[in-house]
C-alpha cells in the first residue's frame, strides 16, 4: 500500500525534489548522474532481453524435441 504514494506527487513536489537534488549534486554532476541512470536502465533492459530470449529458445528446442518423437 505503501507504494501507492510515490503516485500521487504533484508538480510542487516534484519541483521541490528537483531543487534538493540541484542543490546537493551541483549542475555539473546531474548530467553524469542521469547518463550513470541510462546505463543502468539499458544494461536492465538488455537483460530482460536476454531472459526474454533464453525463454523462448528453451521452449523451441523442447517443441522441436516433442516433435520428433
């Protein structure tokens, strides 16, 4: 229930959040911060993918296996 909040910030809030963070990283840093995110949300994604893709190879080989039996 408890994560409901995070969902009804507002644009005051969100403002306010962005200000703490200016404040405490500098401008300077945000820019790195930000790419460090992307990595990370592309490197997560990318392993979704590869789950995603294991997943699937591992159903075609045991219907390509029920198949010649």
């Amino acid at each position: 229930m408890n994560h409901l909040m995070f969902l009804n910030l507002g644009t005051g809030e969100i403002i306010i959040i962005a200000l703490i963070v200016l404040l405490l990283f500098g401008g300077k840093k945000i820019p790195e911060l930000m790419k460090g995110v992307g990595k990370g949300v592309r490197s997560f994604k990318d392993g979704l993918n590869d789950v995603e893709n294991q997943i699937k190879s591992d159903v075609n080989k045991e219907d390509k296996q029920d198949s010649v039996k």
